[in-house]
C-alpha cells in the first residue's frame, strides 16, 4: 500500500511540473498564490506525518473516503445547473475512489458505476 501512495504521488508531482514548466512564460504567474500554495502544502505534509504516527491507517481511510465524497458532494451540487455526461461519469469515478478507499469490493463499485450512469 505504501508503495502504491508513494508511486501515486511521484506521478502527481511529476504530472504538476510538467504541467508549471508548460506554463512558466506563456502566462503570467501569481508568484505570491504559488508561494503560498507551497508553504501550505509543505506544512501539511509535515504536519500529517507527524499526526499519521496517532491514526490508524484502517480509520484514515475511511476518512478520507468519506472527505472524497463530501467534495463530490460540494461539486455536484456547484455544477447542478450546468450538469452534463461527462460530468456524471467524473463523478462516478470518484464515487469509486471513495469506495475503494472506505473497504468495499470491486463488484460493488461497478454495481454503483452502472447505478450512477443515467442514459
């Protein structure tokens, strides 16, 4: 599991610099919202290792399923007047990220997908 999240996070870092170093001088940059973006998510971290040591991995991902869906939530609400196929489907995936993060199985999760697609 461990080198799972660490393979996933490499990627995302990987993917998020190549996405700055595509922008750096095509547009401007707000030097300060990056900055501040930065330091927060350094203490973040920093702050969630030490803090990771107090919790149980079981009960942080429960958590965090349960945030998944609370932002899914948010965003579905934010966009229900605007709602379109595509964006039902990015629901649907993480509706399944959610899932997979809180235990339940994978038949389950497809059971849902196909609940959640409405033609």
């Amino acid at each position: 599991m461990k080198q799972a999240i660490g393979t996933s996070l490499l990627i995302i870092a990987m993917n998020s610099g190549v996405g700055f170093l595509g922008y750096l001088g095509r547009v401007e940059l707000n030097w300060a919202l990056i900055s501040s973006f930065t330091l927060a998510a350094t203490l973040g971290t920093v702050a969630g290792t030490y803090l990771a040591q107090f919790v149980q991995a079981k009960q942080l991902q429960k958590s965090f399923g349960y945030f998944l869906l609370a932002v899914a939530t948010f965003v579905l609400f934010q966009s229900r007047d605007a709602f379109v196929s595509p964006q039902l489907v990015t629901f649907a995936k993480i509706s399944l990220v959610a899932q997979e993060a809180l235990g339940q199985s994978q038949d389950q999760n497809i059971t849902t997908l196909e609940n959640s697609i409405i033609f």
